[in-house]
C-alpha cells in the first residue's frame, strides 16, 4: 500500500513536471527588459477624407483647391496651417516663387520668401510620405526646424527631396487650378489665395467673378520721389 502511494505520488510530481516544461513562465527580473511591441502606421494607407482635415484654397486662377491634411504623419504643421487659416492669415498671399515642372510656393506675408506669422517656428516632422505631384510640404530655410507658415505644392514628382521636407498634405481635388499657378521667381503677376478655409467650417466656395475680380492686379500706387525709401549703397531692395 505504501509503494503504491509513492508511485502515484511519484506519477503526480512528473505530470506537473512536464506540464511546466511545456508552459514555461519567465517572469522579468530587475535585469530583464519588458519589450512593448511598436505600433507602426501603415503609410501606404491614406486615411478616410475628413472635413477636419480638409484645406481648401479659393485661387485666383479660378476655383478651388482641397488639400487631404495628414495629422497622421505631421500633427503640429496641420495644427499650424489650421491655426493660421482660421486667424485668416493665409487670405490675400501670393505664390511669390513658381517653378515650373517642380513646385509652387507661397504663405509669405511678404511675398519674398522671407517671412512667416508671429508664431514660434516648428520642429521638422520628417516622415515616410513622398514628394509626388500634389503633395503639400512646409518651406523652411536652411535649418530644419525652421517651418512657419511657408508651404509649397509639388507640379511633378521630386523623390531626391523625401525626408528632408515635412510633408503634410495632397492635393485631392482641383489639381488643374494649381496648375495654372503663374510661373516665376518671382512671377509677374503673382496668383493668389484669395480665400483659405477648412473643411469643418463649411465656407462656400468663392464666385468665378470673385475670383477673377481677385486675379485681377491692382494699380501700382505712385510715390513721389521725395517719400520713396532710399535704399544703402552696395544692397538689393528685398
């Protein structure tokens, strides 16, 4: 009786035995590192369209442009553009600098390349989205954390950029009004945001007459000699 209560004993020890070799449990130690898994976006997935993320831009080459903003891949700069848009900064501004077969730029409040809003410049936000034709990206000058409120629209695919410009939009509609953005550096008779809005907003799209009163230049204003800025010797008016 007694050898049978060991073997069974015996028995019960070796099945927990092999029921622990098969269901091991590690439990991390102080030296041990808990590894949580990464949570990657998709890039090749483009977000459903949504009015909040919508930019739209009233141009004076005749309609209007919306842009798919990606909070996804570039938060501050589409918090950025929202921002300025909403305040009404980006009405009235031209393309000041047009390339043809590359981009168009603009945002300046200047209208030279060399400005931008009050707001504090941002941190680039460098991402896996390409320079294809249509895709909106913030101008920034030589240090990378110098995006403010210039942005340029891609003509035609240029890859050799990708990863050095934040990328935060495209174009989804009204891509031939971008198309007729006038060329130049700066161009002759610049085209113009006449009106930007968002989706959400609900702001209706702006006349053909609007926007070909709005294309229109406006006479040049004549300054006496005697009131014009003298400019120092040996620089370039900006």
């Amino acid at each position: 009786m007694r050898l049978k209560t060991l073997v069974a004993a015996f028995a019960a020890f070796a099945a927990m035995g092999s029921a622990s070799a098969q269901k091991p449990q590690v439990l991390p130690t102080s030296r041990q590192e808990v590894k949580v898994p990464v949570q990657r976006t998709n890039w090749a997935v483009t977000p459903p369209l949504a009015p909040e993320n919508t930019l739209n831009f009233d141009l004076s080459t005749g309609g209007r442009v919306s842009i798919q903003l990606r909070p996804d891949a570039a938060p501050q700069h589409v918090e950025r553009i929202k921002t300025l848009v909403r305040q009404g900064f980006y009405n009235g501004l031209i393309f000041h600098r047009v390339i043809e077969g590359f981009m168009a730029q603009g945002g300046d409040p200047k209208g030279d390349g060399t400005g931008g809003s009050p707001l504090p410049d941002l941190k680039a936000e460098f991402n896996p989205l390409p320079h294809v034709r249509g895709a909106v990206s913030a101008a920034r000058a030589e240090d990378e954390n110098s995006a403010n409120s210039q942005f340029f629209i891609m003509f035609a695919p240029r890859l050799s950029i990708d990863g050095k410009y934040t990328v935060f939009g495209r174009v989804v509609s009204g891509m031939e009004y971008v198309d007729l953005i006038e060329r130049g550096e700066p161009p002759v008779n610049p085209t113009r945001i006449v009106r930007a809005s968002i989706g959400s907003d609900n702001v209706p799209p702006l006349s053909a007459a609007e926007l070909k009163a709005a294309a229109t230049p406006a006479p040049a204003a004549t300054v006496p000699a005697s009131q014009q800025a003298a400019t120092p010797a040996g620089t370039a008016p900006q």
